[in-house]
C-alpha cells in the first residue's frame, strides 16, 4: 500500500484540527471547572480529548472523509477496498490515533515513521489497523 500523501500534509492537517476543536474545548473546561472548584488549578483536561474524536468521527463521516484540516490542506480519508467509510473504521481509526499513540508514547508511530524512510510503501498503524488510507484532492 502506498502512502498516498506526504507526512507533512497530515501534521498540517492535524495541527489545524487540534486547533478548531482542542482549543474552544479547553478554555469550556477551564472555565467550567472555575465555577466549581474556584481557586484549584486545572492540570489535565479531559474535554478536549473528547471533542477532537467526535469532531473527527463526525467530519470523516460526514463530510466526505475529510476534517476541516483536510480540507485546507487537499487529502482525505477513503477505505482500502474503495466502499464508503464505515462508522466502525472511522472510531477505530480515530481511537487509535487519540488514545493507542499517547498510551503507547506514540512508539507505533515512531516505528512506522522509520519504516517510511526506507520503504514508501508503509501505511501508518492507525490506517493500517481501520483498513483506511490517505489521498490526495489536489
């Protein structure tokens, strides 16, 4: 499988995505949590993790498989065997990428990102484990 796009598309594209939906969501916590425990430092946020995977969930389904950062940046998400996104890889997707990554210290991805410099044909884990892949749109 080639990797239809190149890597930094995809950091664009998720850089402006965590942007859109991470950001709004923290100051929402933030002032939440000051309303109910006023004068206690918020350390961890919670929400935003939340929102930026129904965020994608919604756009990949929704939208053609693209978020708003795909949009901007010309890739898209399509299934390997060419059928439309399916709820299931779209969540599996997503949930490997917000919670596998950061759980694991993003050691798959450190591999694959290896992989990628030898070899152009390595799908990135989270692709690989939904059956999904990158294009290009423009």
């Amino acid at each position: 499988m080639n990797v239809a796009v190149p890597i930094w598309k995809r950091a664009v594209a998720s850089q402006i995505d965590q942007l859109i939906f991470q950001t709004p969501a923290k100051l929402v916590e933030k002032a939440i949590r000051k309303k109910l425990r006023p004068g206690k430092e918020v350390k961890r946020y919670y929400l935003p993790t939340l929102v930026m995977i129904a965020g994608e969930v919604y756009f990949l389904l929704n939208k053609n498989g693209q978020t708003i950062g795909d949009q901007v940046v010309g890739i898209k998400v399509v299934s390997q065997d060419g059928r439309p996104l399916s709820l299931e890889q779209v969540v599996k997707r997503t949930l490997y990428k917000d919670v596998v990554y950061p759980a694991t210290l993003g050691l798959p991805l450190l591999r694959a990102l290896q992989q990628m410099k030898s070899n152009k044909d390595v799908e990135l884990p989270h692709d690989e484990f939904a059956h999904t892949k990158l294009i290009s749109t423009k």
